[in-house]
C-alpha cells in the first residue's frame, strides 16, 4: 500500500510515551536509595502496561475494522482519520502541560521508593497517563489500519523501554558521575520535552495525512 506510514516513522512516538513525568520519575528512581531495584521495578511495571495498552488498542481498532461494512478500504479510511483526531488531541494535551515544570507533589516519594511502589507506578502512569493512551492508539490503530500484526509494534515498545531505561544505564556505566548528568536532564526534561514531543507529533500527523490522501 504505497499510502502507508512507515514502520520506521511509529519509533520516534516512543519519545512522545516518556516525555514528562514519565522519565522525570525513572530519573528520580534512579537517583534514590533503592536505585537498581526501584528502577528495574519500574521498568518491569512500565513493560506490562505498554503492552497491554498496545494490545488493547490494537483489539479494538481491528473490532472496528472487521466489523465495517463495505469493505476493509472504508474501515481503514475511519481509523486513519481516528488516528488524526488522537494525534490532534495528543498535540493539545502536550501543549496543555508545557508550563506545568514543578514535579507533582508525589514525585517526592520516589526517593525512597520500594520496588512494589515502583511497579506499580510504572504500570499506572503508562496505562492511565491520557497522552500515553492517546499515544498507544495512535501507534496500534496506524498498525491495525495497514493491516500489520501486533508485533510489528515491537521496535516502538523496545524504543519506550529503553529510554525509560537510560537513568538507569547512566547509573551502572558512570556511577556517581551520572547524578550530573541526570539532573541536567530532568531539568531539561521539566522545560523543553513538550518542543520535542510536539514536533513528533506534527511529523506523524503529515505522514497519517499522507496515508489517508494516498491510501
């Protein structure tokens, strides 16, 4: 299908899942007294939730899909333009957080964190977090619409995990010299994320585009 979004064009979503609080609390994580196992915790739980929101999504788009009537072009065509109203309003959530650069209050917690609170932080702010929804449907519906297998969204969920992961890769190669650097990251992350989110997500909406005129 020459009007399809390149697979390779649904891995930069992935910066769109971690931007935000998201990484600030695997950064936090990583910084704490519990530094290995709060974040690996925090990867396992992140792991099950995008997977399961992936999964989900994915469902429900085929639902959609399968139950069209004439024609699988047409069904396509609907998710194609769902895919551009998540997209948009993945865009106005972002913006609408663009000034939000003090941590919620229970970040403070993350400090001492136990690897069950982790966990379980990790899989409710990636399965509850509105823009990582938005973001997980978008990804699963682009798939469903071209008629691609669930697993094709492996390299977008290995993508996720392994920049929720940097805080702790940071920590295990440079030790104590990572705390720097984590926190010029997170201080980056609180003010300038939104920029980088954005501007994927315009990219994404020209390609859906793209796919919808040329499909």
């Amino acid at each position: 299908m020459d009007g399809d979004v390149s697979l390779l064009t649904l891995l930069p979503m992935a910066v769109v899942m971690v931007a935000g609080p998201q990484l600030v609390s695997a950064l936090l994580l990583a910084t704490g007294k519990n530094p290995k196992p709060a974040s690996s915790a925090f990867l396992s739980g992140v792991a099950l939730a995008v997977v399961i929101g992936l999964s989900v999504a994915y469902w429900l788009a085929r639902l959609v899909i399968d139950s069209a009537s004439g024609g699988g072009g047409g069904a396509r065509r609907v998710v194609d333009w769902v895919v551009l109203a998540l997209l948009a309003i993945l865009a106005v959530l972002v913006y609408g957080r663009r000034t939000r650069t003090d941590p919620p209050r229970w970040m403070g917690t993350l400090q001492t964190a136990s690897p069950g609170f982790a966990f379980g932080l990790g899989f409710l702010l990636f399965l509850l977090m509105p823009t990582d929804i938005a973001t997980m449907f978008t990804v699963a519906g682009t798939l469903a619409a071209q008629a691609r297998p669930l697993w094709h969204s492996a390299p977008f969920i290995l993508l996720t995990l392994l920049l929720v992961a940097l805080p702790l890769l940071m920590l295990l190669l440079l030790g104590d010299r990572a705390l720097a650097v984590q926190s010029r990251i997170r201080d980056w992350t609180n003010t300038h994320s939104w920029i980088v989110s954005e501007a994927v997500i315009l990219y994404f909406a020209a390609m859906t585009v793209s796919s919808i005129v040329t499909g």
